[in-house]
C-alpha cells in the first residue's frame, strides 16, 4: 500500500471512530472516492448531509449505507439507518420489501437480538420498526440504576455500555458479589416481560464510550403486540434469553480473583519430603502475583534439574517489596511449572499457591494492586467481547 | 542543521510479549528507509537485543558509559550488518545496572538527545519500575507492546496507568499536598474514594483550583500510547489495543492508538531460540511484514 492510500485509510478509520471530523460536504465526497462502500462511513456522510439541511441526498446515502450493513450482515446498524432514512424521506413499499428481505437473510448466528427481528413477517417488523426510536448516549451517563422503572427495551447498535449488578445478600456465605458485564453491539437490556408486571431495574448501567442504541418503550410494543401477537412471543423469546442465565447475559463471565503484578525478586525454599536432607534454595523473579499465588520465573542458572519432582512440594517464599523491609513472606505449594523460551532463553516458570501468609502482608498485597477492580473487571469484560476467539 | 533524534520507546509491563523483537523489527525498518538509526538496549535487568543482531558477547555497553570508560552514547554504538542501523548494548551484568541510581539513569536520559540518529528505539525492561517508566515518559512516540492474553492486556494497562500516576507524581513534585494526593489515588482501594483520573482531577479542583487541574489534565494529556498486539494468530486478537484505548479512556482520560497487529511467526521464534541475528528473516517473515505497516503508520 502507497503512502497515501496508507494515509487515506487512517483517515477514514479516524473519522468512523470519532476521532476526526469532516464539516464539509465536498470534503466528506472526497473521502467517499476511495471509500464509497463502506456503510459506516456512508452514515456517518448521511449525518452530515442531515445536518446541513440536505435531507433528499442525506435520505439517499442512509439508504446506501442499509444496503452495505446488509450485505455485510449487521443487523442493528442496518435498522437504525433505515429509521434514519424515513425521518427525511419515506421509503416505497419495494424498497421496504428489499429490506425486509435482507435482514431476513442474515445470519442470525444465535444472536437473540437478531432471532427477534428476522423471524418477524413483514408486517410485524415493520409496525415494530415504527416505534423504534433512534438514542445517542454519551460515555460517563448514567443510563440506569436499580428501582428505576422498567421501561423500555434498548438494542444496542454501538458502542459499550457496563452492567454491574449485585448478587447474594450479606446473610448469604461470601455475601454481597459484585458482577460487572459489558454491553456492545447486538446486546440488549430492559426487563419488560411479562407486561402486567410492573418491573423495576436491579443493575446500574452506564455508558463507557458513546452508544447508539435503538429503543421501544412497553406502552408501544403492547400496542404492537395487541395487533401482532407473534411479536409477544419473540419478545416473550427474547426476554428468556436472559432469564435462562439468572436474569443476566450468557456472554459474559468476570474474573473472581484479583491478580497484579509485582516483578520483584524472589527466594523459594523448597522442604524436602525426608527428613536429615537439607531444604533447596532458588531465586528468581515473580511475573505475577495474585491473593491467591504467584507465577515465579526461576533464574537461569536453574531451569535444569529435577523440576518434575517439585510439583506438589511444599515451599517457603520470600519477596522482596522496596517498601517493606523484611519483604513478605508465605508459606505455600508449588502447583504447576512450565519451561519457556523468555525472549531467547529457555527458563522455568513455576506456579506457587499460598497456603498461610500474615495478615499483613495479606493487606499489603491488596492494597498495592496496580489496577483497580473496576479496571480490571472492565479490562476482562471487553477481552470476552473483542478478543477471545 | 542535525535536528534531535526522534525517540521511540518500546513497554508493556509483561516479560515475554515480544517487546525486545518489536524493538528490533521497529529498528530495522527504520533503517532500511534509509533513515540513521539507533536501537538501545535500556532492559537494564535482561539485556538481550545484542544477541537478536546476532552479537554474542557486546565489545560496549550502557554500563562502560555508566563506569566513564567511554565519555558518549554515541561512543558505544556498535556498527551492524544492517545498513544505517547501529545498536547500544544494555549492561549484561544484571547486579550492576539492574537498579540504577537516580543520577545514571539521568545521565542515560540527557545523553540521548545528542546522539547522531534520526530515530532512537529503546527497547525497555519487563515490569513498572520507575527506571522503566522515565524511559517511556521521555520518549516522543510511546509504544505499548502486548500479546492477546487478559493477563498480558492487564499488565500493559497497568504499565500505562503507573505511566500516568509517574508523571502526575513528577508534576507535582514541587506541591507536596498535590503529591500526597496523587500518591493517595494511586492506592486503587484510596480513602478518598479516587477511582479514575477524572476523579482525581475533580479532587485536585476542589482542593487546588481549577487552573493546577487544567494544567495537569494538559500535560497528561500528551501521554498517547501507541498500542500494538503481538504474535496474532487470529484477527479478532488484534482488538486486545483496543482493550487498552477503551479501559484508559474511561479511567485514566487519555486517549492510546490502537495501531494494529503482528502476525505470530513461527520461522521468527525459532529463529530467536537458535540466537540467530533476526534480520537474517526479512524476506520470509510475515511478522517483519507486519511491522513494516506499523512503521508507516508511526513516521
């Protein structure tokens, strides 16, 4: 890729994540030139045609941008363009018959979300598409907390929201837990099924970045329902999809354990099994360190040796931690050992478990974890969303 | 008119995510653009890129600059078979330069400004220790290097953070109850209930007023890591930078790049396993070819 090619990517990528934004018409068609299939990026030319008061071209560009999510299996943004699409200008009922035909075609993949609308007839979805509202929500907004009433149902079209709610009671063993879970594209929250009940919201959600989202409050989907009584058996559907994990998502499991890193140095004393042989000394350096434990990367001068036999020994560790002058020390067990390549040297990794340890030097682990648990919970929600395969 | 070199420094808090390699692949790219290089060694407890170049045993390191043996960095460059590439070993012996002392580590970080290079990448230590950090701090273009693994995206946020909290500690050194602030809200369990930059800074507001906390939001601003995923193997792996822009925006109110990716590359582990000079791949490797797209992106 030239440079310059290089350099228009980076700008259209910039401008669909925010970061960059184009005020003018002609500039924006320039950009368009060498990116003209890109329907987040023809959405986002839509806006901007919206906001200058061109709404025939802007209708038509949001009408572009439904046929590439479309084409390219998004569900939510196709719908939420389409919306956009009618509040300039209406579609025939050709054009609603393509639509209603493409979103049919998309592989729903399990999704709940995408279950709801694609096995809606074509008067249903577009009678629910009707009362769909299109929201923007700004990261750091509170958009819910718990005893507020429920509402409405919120699809999420883009950008992440976190849920955290709380599980168990004081009374309960290990009392109240804390769940955190990250809301992103094709995920859904409000709890308005069954509609005789009068629901109220047990979580706080919050938007982290920017949402868009689409929304249908209760009052309009009964109505629909009234009409439309499959539309009360999707919902009814849909609404299972989070009781059937206790009221909350599948998708999404937190880390119980805290664990930081604290890459100090080490000493393992390793108790021999028979008494009159003397205990083995090894250093090394921890790679990191949990309440429950520490991966330790022995010194090289040791990974050769009988390793195997050290699993399940029992070992006294010592670490040294700059501001605690006897360093902390604990008894524990070694759990596992691996021998790996450390950036061109093969070395030993071990897994320590602590048995016993001060309650001081349990305090002082805790307070000096470098990422707090709203980090970290955050850090493993959205490694469950974007990363793991 | 020689300008100042442009420095690059290579973190990410986790020993064995490939940062010394990315370093090296960064290094050599650079110079095969015809651009006057220098890779440095500053994995002051582990220094090893000499043996990625293919020297086993460095005639020069950072600890003969150190000891006054020889009076510039620039002295201590080593010549590579890489054209325009030239290399400055860190100190192999890991009990004498693994804890240097404020004034060597200083001395280090005056130094590199005068080297005749148009491009310094510094390859730096595993872990957040502050020798670590005024590395990375001082650096124009700041490059996080991570693997797709929680624990390795845990520990290079962690890099970033501590980053951040090193350089808030610095800007308010002259303050002390500013310091006794910012040193509280690095303590993630903090009594004052401190949990995100933004937080802090309402704090800082509340007790300094609102010019000390624009001043330092500014200057904390400038912090923008460059993240790269290493050893992708599939191409959802690649969005663990954008773990790191997401966790960072909310929490600490900077705004990191998520650059992209390099191909896990089996052809270059075993070439770093055999201790052979990594530039010997070049043609071969799709993680050299990786790299040369991130090297576009940042020059």
């Amino acid at each position: 890729m030239n440079g310059q090619s290089e350099n228009q990517v980076n700008v259209v990528k910039s401008i669909i994540e925010g970061s960059t934004t184009i005020e003018s018409i002609d500039e924006f068609k320039n950009i368009l030139q060498t990116a003209h299939d890109d329907p987040a990026l023809l959405r986002i030319y839509a806006d901007l045609l919206v906001q200058k008061g061109v709404y025939e071209d802007a209708a038509n560009m949001y009408r572009e941008a439904v046929e590439h999510f479309v084409a390219s299996g998004m569900m939510l943004p196709a719908i939420f363009c389409k919306i956009q699409e009618w509040s300039n200008i209406r579609s025939s009922d050709r054009e609603c018959r393509a639509i209603y035909s493409g979103l049919r075609d998309i592989e729903t993949d399990e999704i709940a979300v995408y279950n709801f609308f694609a096995r809606m007839t074509y008067s249903e979805l577009f009678a629910v598409m009707g009362e769909l509202e299109p929201i923007h929500v700004q990261a750091g907004v509170l958009v819910k907390k718990p005893e507020d009433p429920e509402k409405d149902i919120c699809f999420v079209v883009s950008g992440v929201l976190s849920e955290t709610t709380y599980q168990g009671s004081e009374e309960e063993e290990g009392g109240v837990k804390k769940v955190t879970e990250n809301l992103t594209e094709n995920h859904f929250l409000g709890d308005i099924y069954p509609f005789e009940e009068e629901r109220s919201a047990s979580s706080v959600v919050e938007a982290i970045t920017d949402v868009e989202a689409l929304t249908i409050s209760k009052a309009d989907l009964v109505r629909v329902c009234r009409k439309y009584p499959n539309v009360e058996f999707l919902t009814m559907e849909l609404s299972d999809t989070r009781s059937a994990s206790g009221g909350r998502r599948t998708y999404q499991q937190i880390r119980a354990s805290t664990r930081y890193q604290l890459q100090t140095k080490v000493t393992l004393k390793i108790f021999p099994d028979e008494e009159g042989t003397s205990a083995l000394v090894l250093n090394g350096f921890t790679e990191d360190i949990s309440l429950g434990g520490s991966c330790i990367r022995l010194g090289e001068k040791y990974w050769t040796g009988s390793l195997t036999e050290m699993v399940g020994k029992d070992v006294k560790i010592l670490i040294t931690v700059p501001k605690v002058s006897a360093g902390i020390d604990a008894m524990g067990k070694i759990a596992w050992k691996r021998e790996v390549s450390y950036e061109g040297r093969k070395t030993v990794l071990i897994g320590v478990q602590f048995k016993e340890m001060t309650k001081d030097n349990f305090e002082f682990l805790k307070r000096h974890s470098y990422v707090g648990d709203g980090e970290q919970d955050m850090i493993y929600s959205l490694w469950e969303s974007y990363v793991k395969s | 008119m020689e300008t100042a070199p442009q420095i690059w420094a290579v973190g990410g808090g986790k020993g064995g995510v490939g940062k010394s390699t990315v370093s090296t692949l960064l290094a050599f790219w650079l110079a095969r653009m015809g651009n006057d290089t220098i890779l440095m060694d500053v994995d002051l407890g582990g220094a090893n890129i000499h043996t990625f170049m293919g020297i086993k045993s460095p005639p020069r390191t950072l600890n003969d600059f150190i000891a006054k043996r020889y009076d510039s960095l620039e002295d201590i460059s080593i010549e590579t078979e890489v054209e325009n590439l030239r290399i400055i070993c860190g100190a192999c012996d890991i009990l004498t330069l693994a804890n240097p002392h404020v004034a060597q580590k200083a001395k280090i970080i005056q130094n590199l400004p005068k080297l005749k290079a148009k491009y310094i990448v510094l390859d730096l230590g595993a872990g957040t220790s502050f020798n670590v950090l005024d590395f990375f701090l001082v650096a124009h273009r700041k490059i996080i290097v991570l693997t797709p693994q929680p624990i390795s995206i845990q520990n290079a946020y962690a890099f970033v953070r501590n980053a951040v909290y090193r350089r808030l500690s610095r800007l308010s050194s002259q303050r002390p109850y500013l310091q006794a602030l910012v040193r509280t809200a690095m303590d993630t369990n903090n009594e004052l209930r401190v949990k995100t930059i933004r937080d802090l800074y309402q704090v800082i507001e509340d007790s300094q007023g609102k010019d000390v906390m624009n001043d330092l939001e500014y200057e904390i601003d400038k912090i923008r890591p460059q993240v790269i995923t290493n050893m992708i193997t599939n191409p959802k792996d690649k969005n663990a930078g954008r773990v790191i822009q997401l966790v960072a925006e909310k929490y600490l109110m900077i705004h990191p790049t998520n650059l992209g990716g390099v191909v896990f590359d089996r052809q270059l582990n075993n070439v770093i396993t055999e201790m052979t000079p990594l530039t010997t791949l070049v043609k071969s490797s799709e993680a050299f070819a990786s790299v040369y797209d991130l090297v576009m992106k940042l020059i």
